[in-house]
C-alpha cells in the first residue's frame, strides 16, 4: 500500500517534452468519436484534460487517504491534512507565492474573484472610486465588479482594445487617476489569446495608488508565472484549465491584504474562538476557506502543478507558440476564415468566424469528425459587441496537443464548407 501520490516524476522523466508521447500520458485521448474519428481535443480554453498521474492521485486519495482536514487526530485526517497542506505548498512555490499562506484554495477564477470582490471590495471601495477594468475581459472579471460598484456607487471604467486585439495601453496611463483603487485585467484573453503585459500595467496601476488583480485562468496553464516578479496583489485561477480536476483553484494574495480583508463565508475552518455573540478568525489563508474544502481536488492539482512543472512551463510556452502560429498559418489560408486577435504577443486560443457558417453550426459539424473546439460569445459579450460578432468559433490548443489536430480540424472546416456549401 502507498499513501504518496504518483507525481509524474518518473513517466517523464524518460522522453522529455514531447506533444506526441504526452499524449499516453491522457487516456481520454486514446479514445475514437463517433465510431472511428481520432479525438482531435482543441476545447483546452474551456477546459484541460487530466494526465494519469492526476487521476492516479484522485484513486490513490480516496483509497488510501480520505479524511477530514486539520480536524481528527486520526491517521487518515493526518495523511489527508498533510497532502492538502504539501498541495497548498506545491501551488505557491508554482507561482512564486513567496509563502503558502498567501495561496488561498477555492473553486477556481470565479471564485476567487467574488472572494476578492467580496472581501476587500466591500471593505475598501467607496462611493465615488473607480474600478478599471478592460474590454477584453471575461465575465468572471466583470460581474463581480458590477455588483459591487452599484452596491458602492463606483463606477467601472474600461481599458479599450484596439483592432489588433491588443490592449490600448495610452488609454489605459490615460485612465490611471488616484479615484482608481482597482485594476483587474486578464492575463491572457481567453477570446484574442493577446497576453497583456501584466507586469508594465501593475507596476503603472500600483504607482497610482491602485491594486492591481490579474485574471490568470488562461496564463498559469501556459506560462511560468512568477506573481511576486509581476508585482500583483492578487492573483487568480483555475485548476481544471491545467490538467487538475474541476472545482478547484486558487487566489494569491499578499499576506497583508489577506489580513486586512473581512472573511468571505462564514462557519467551519474560519474562525479562532466563537462565542454565542461575536467571533474570531482563524489565521490567513484557513479565514478564508470556510467550511470543509475540495480536498481531493487540491491533492489533484498539487499533482498537476508537478505534472507541469516536471515539463517546464517555458517548454509549455515554446510548444504553445509554435503550435499557435501552425494554427493561424494553417486556419488563414481558409476561404472566408475571419481570425480574431492579432496581437503580437498572443498565446492558444483561436477565435475566428467562416463566412456563410455560424458558429454553433459549425462547432457541430467539425465534432462528427472528432474535433471539439468551442462556440458561443466565450462568456466576454462586451468583447462580442467590441468585435461586432454575436459569437465566435474558438480552438485553443495545449501541451498534448500536435499538428495532427490542428490538420484534423482544418479538414472538418472545409466539410463544413461543403456542407452549407460556401
Ligand atoms: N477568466 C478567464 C479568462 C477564463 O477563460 C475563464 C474560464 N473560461 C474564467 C475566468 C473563469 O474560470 P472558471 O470558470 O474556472 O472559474
């Protein structure tokens, strides 16, 4: 019997990083679609299939492990508190937390935006401050910030993008004033796939007197990412988008902010000392995860953070750019192809429309050839309206992903094409 989870260490340490053997290491992949068609899986944007270590992990937590955390002093609660505390650990030395206890689990971007929205928006906004945001920014960036802001009387202000997809960064110093108390932009857009220089816009916002909160959802997967380099206050993002299990991710925040901040949730884990009228909190990062948390699913993503970490996330960026530019090169040479997002620095999603083709249309008839890539607004209608479109088509690509795919996908347009013949 073993209670360590496999990490992945030893499968790769063999061939190194290479697209083609990663594969294996997916078993959904292996799988036919519709009878014989090769799974061409290009939805990675949406969400990230798992490695074996990491469904290993989820078997071997439940088989050998499953407790409640830092409660029971029983065996099994030590070994679960002891693989959720080494997760808590593996995910800050991944982003360069500097200390674990500014790596706060949660269901993921979503959540950790609404924690921060929350918790220090309700506290520190007031009336009159401005919350700068972006036009490119995915709803989970957006909504919170709505509801505080009417909640608050501020007021959201939003850095235009340009034709290029690139962000309008004059703009953006011009619209830096001491009213903005927030920046929260995202790191990669999951629409364009522009990267925005995060680390120029926190260094402009923070010297203004806001704090600054990157939407990593789309950059942790693809990207080594060093938050205290990047000089952010907070930092969010979602597990199952790099090869974790769903329903688990993180926020980073400074510490000091962390102790600042009001609790999000209430009850359980939180607190310190309860009485009948009045409460204490527990020390940061446990204030803020109330209740019995995603234990599994954090041993998941420790294991994942290792998986990528194992490959290198700088071959991951290599391997994304390189398949990235197959892609556009490959998808522009189609009749009637409108690609969405040319920015210069840009990562692995994809958005285009083909003339005569709507999205959903075509998103349907590519998946009867195996391809599963994604339609719709991408959960950034602001941005729809900014690109003139209702909906887009999006293949994004990721570590397990080869040419083969990419030309998978090319020849179930050009059915698609036939089909509705344009
Ligand atoms: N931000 C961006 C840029 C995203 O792409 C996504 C997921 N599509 C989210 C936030 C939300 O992530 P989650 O649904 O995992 O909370």
């Amino acid at each position: 019997m073993t209670t360590t989870p496999v990490t992945g260490d030893d499968i790769l340490r063999g061939p190194g990083f290479d697209p083609a053997m990663l594969r294996f290491q997916f078993p959904i992949l292996a799988q036919k679609i519709h009878g014989d068609k090769r799974l061409a899986y290009l939805d990675n944007a949406a969400t990230t299939q798992k490695p074996q270590p990491v469904i290993c992990a989820l078997c071997e937590y439940y088989e050998f492990c499953n407790s409640n955390v830092h409660r029971a002093l029983h065996e099994l609660a030590e070994r679960a508190t002891e693989q959720y505390d080494e997760s808590r650990r593996k995910v800050a030395r991944f982003i360069g937390a500097g200390q674990e206890e500014s790596v706060v689990f949660t269901r993921g971007t979503t959540e950790s935006i609404n924690l921060v929205a929350y918790a220090w928006g309700r506290k520190f906004i007031e009336e009159g401050d401005v919350i700068l945001l972006t036009e490119m920014e995915h709803h989970s960036n957006i909504i919170p910030w709505q509801i505080l802001a009417r909640e608050k009387g501020a007021k959201l202000v939003y850095v235009p993008v340009l034709d290029d997809g690139s962000l309008d960064i004059e703009a953006f110093h011009r619209s830096l004033s001491s009213k903005v108390k927030l920046f929260a932009v995202t790191h990669m857009s999951n629409v364009l796939g522009t990267i925005n220089p995060v680390k120029e816009l926190a260094d402009a916002a923070r010297a203004a007197g806001a704090r600054v909160l990157v939407d990593g959802a789309q950059s942790a997967p693809h990207m080594p990412i060093d938050v205290q380099d990047l000089g952010v206050d907070f930092f969010a993002f979602s597990g199952h988008k790099m090869c974790a299990p769903t329903g688990i991710g993180a926020l980073y925040a400074r510490r000091e902010l962390l102790e600042d901040m009001d609790p999000f949730m209430g009850g359980g884990e939180m607190i310190n000392r309860v009485s009948l009228d009045d409460a204490t909190w527990a020390e940061v990062p446990h204030k803020f995860e109330a209740g019995t948390p995603n234990i599994s699913g954090a041993v998941g993503l420790g294991v994942a953070v290792d998986f990528l970490a194992n490959l290198g996330m700088d071959k991951i960026l290599e391997h994304d750019r390189r398949l990235t530019a197959y892609t556009i090169e490959k998808l522009s040479a189609i009749e009637g192809i409108k690609i969405f997002g040319k920015a210069p620095e840009r990562g692995g999603a994809i958005s285009f429309e083909v003339a005569g083709i709507h999205p959903h249309d075509l998103s349907q008839l590519v998946d009867r050839e195996g391809v599963a890539i994604r339609a719709g607004h991408m959960c950034a209608q602001p941005l729809m309206k900014r690109l003139g479109v209702g909906a887009v088509s999006r293949a994004s690509v990721y570590l397990y992903n080869v040419e083969e795919d990419v030309d998978q996908l090319v020849y179930a347009i050009g059915k698609a094409k036939d089909f509705f013949k344009v």
